[in-house]
C-alpha cells in the first residue's frame, strides 16, 4: 500500500491544575492578574507556577527550580514572554476543598516587590462546576499554534465567604467581579479547572514530513496519534486523528475525510473540520482547501466556525452570548501549509497567522 502523508499534529502540554486572579479594574503599576499553577510530569517538572500578566500585556513566568517551562511556548500568553525568572517562594499552596479554593502563594518580583496571594473559600453551598474551551487565544497576537486551552470542571470563586487578598509591595488589590450571579450566587472573576488539558494543535513547522505506512490498515499509529483512514478507488484518506491523554482524549475529524496528499492529483479540494474533545466541552470548527499543482500541496485550514459551546444551564447560555469572544475568537486563526516533494521524500513549511 502507498504512504500516507499525515499534516496534523496534536501536542499536549500537562498541567495538573490552574487558578486564574484577574484585578484590572484596580491595577497594580505592573500587574492586572496571577495564574498559578502546578506541574507534576517528565515535561514540566512537579511544583508551581505563577504568570504575572503585566499591564503591557506580556507576561512574567516566576517558577520554583523543580519546574522547568520553556520560554518558547510562551507566545500563545497575550504578547508574550517578557521575563522568566527561577523563584524562591515563601508560601506555594493550591488546593480544592468541598468548601472550594484554598491557595497562598508569597514570592518577590522582578522589581523587588513582596507579593501575596491568599484566598480561602468557605462556602457550605455545593459547587456546579462545567467544562469549557477558554478563550486565551484572543489575546495571542503572533501565535505559533492554535491554543485550545479545554478546562473541566471549571468554575468561579464565589464572593461569601471568601478571604481574598492580593497584596504588592504592601498595596492589596480588589478582584474583578462578575457582572451576573452563577447558580444563585454572586462570584469573582477569579476561576479555576483541577483538570485543564492544554493543547497546541498544528505547530508551525518547518522540516521533513514523515510518511507512515498504512498497509491497508483503518488505524496507524504515528507519533502518539491515532490515524484513522478509510480507503476508496481514489487511495487512502484520513478520516480522523485522535490522541489520549489522563484527562480526556482529543479528536480532530474531516467530512470529508481529507485526501492523502501522497497520492492527491486534483487541482483542488475542500471540507470542513471539527475539533472535539469531551462532549459537555463543545467543539471547534471551521473549513479546509487543498490546492494541488503536481508536487506542490497548499492547506489552508480555518477555525471560522469558532467555538460551539454546550451549556447545560440558562446562565452559561446567557455567558457564552454576553462574552461574544469565548465563541468568535477561533475565527481570526489561519493555518496555511505548503508540501513539496523533494526526491522520495516531502517537506511542509506551516504557519499560524491572525486576520485581526
């Protein structure tokens, strides 16, 4: 059987937990939000983690000496990386409670300045946690993948009950709130997922394509993926490709299944696309065209679909609509990916761009 020529990737990026403070309406000189963060796997190290978004909208990585984050992912955070800086914390603690979050976090920024971040949440009343795709994308402006950040069993800091404090060089800082109540109650916005999966799909790439051996075979195995192919007159095409993980496994599908560009000899095709992951996490969507001019292949692939989320209560319909970007911000993504022949083997150059 020919090889199959597969252009998609899928790269996870672990993390066993995130806690998102976001302050902008009453900001620091430097900062408008912290993100801890905690790691435990061959990747990224075990320990935490603490983004400080900056007014400018870069952001600052403060992370102890058992973590070990690589500066050039970075660019999918806003503006991207300003400072990274290996830290000696006081206080790392990040825990989640049937009363809800418990995290104090003491360490000292690059401008010298002691920072402090406490919130103890002691609400008796049940939480309703949900599952998302966060829109961290929007804020991306040279991004070099598209960041599908899914977090379940996600949900916001309820404002009863909760000692919250950030403190800078001294100055405490009040959290932003919420403009609507949440299951009755009224809420911070201050959110949190025990259980977020980070995904970069289709780095941009520049190098050899491998091709894999199908041998006629309706699932392939290549590099952690699972590609499923179904096979007509015209040669293998690819009808999805999977990849597991402990949190939930992702799945990138075609309809139709997208050609093998292998043995590709049209001048052109199209279809559309999906990107899904737990089913109560919505999917992503949107379109792909192939060019063809013999040894030359053009993919442009668009998320202009954006997300589809599926709330399972009337406040989440309400968010998703009054937040337009949590749905629309996947639209202004473009990957576009030229495939040449060179001898018995090919080669892709892709990129990622933003439309607005």
């Amino acid at each position: 059987m020919p090889a199959v020529l597969c252009p998609f990737f899928i790269d996870l990026e672990p993390m066993e937990r995130l806690l998102l403070i976001n302050f902008e309406k009453d900001p620091d000189t430097l900062y408008v939000g912290f993100e801890p963060q905690i790691f435990d796997d061959a990747l990224n190290g075990s320990g935490h983690l603490v983004v400080g978004w900056r007014r400018d909208g870069r952001v600052d990585i403060y992370h102890e000496p058992t973590v070990t984050p690589q500066a050039g992912k970075y660019d999918i955070a806003g503006k991207g990386l300003a400072e990274m800086r290996k830290t000696h914390f006081e206080e790392t603690r990040y825990t989640l409670t049937a009363s809800g979050v418990s995290a104090h976090y003491v360490f000292t920024d690059i401008s010298g300045r002691r920072v402090e971040i406490h919130i103890e949440e002691s609400n008796p009343n049940k939480r309703k946690p949900f599952d998302l795709l966060a829109p961290m994308g929007a804020a991306a402006e040279k991004p070099s993948a598209l960041p599908l950040i899914w977090l379940f069993d996600f949900y916001f800091v309820r404002e009863r009950n909760t000692d919250f404090r950030v403190v800078i060089d001294g100055k405490s800082h009040q959290p932003d709130r919420m403009p609507v109540w949440l299951d009755g109650a009224r809420v911070l916005f201050t959110r949190y997922s025990p259980k977020p999966l980070i995904t970069r799909f289709n780095p941009n790439y520049d190098g050899r394509l491998p091709k894999l051996n199908s041998s006629g075979e309706s699932m392939v195995l290549f590099q952690q993926h699972r590609v499923h192919l179904s096979y007509s007159a015209d040669g293998a095409r690819i009808e999805k490709i999977s990849r597991e993980n402990p949190i939930a496994p992702i799945e990138l599908s075609f309809e139709p299944p997208f050609p093998n560009l292998h043995q590709f000899s049209a001048p052109a095709t199209s279809g559309k696309f999906k990107i899904s992951t737990r089913p109560s996490a919505g999917y992503l969507a949107g379109n792909y065209q192939v060019s063809n001019d013999g040894n030359r292949s053009r993919i442009n692939l668009t998320p202009s679909e954006g997300w589809k989320p599926k709330p399972d209560r009337l406040v989440l319909w309400l968010l998703y609509n009054a937040g337009r970007v949590f749905k629309s911000w996947p639209k202004t993504y473009v990957w576009e990916a030229e495939i040449s022949r060179e001898g018995d083997g090919y080669y892709m150059k892709s990129r990622w761009s933003r439309t607005e």
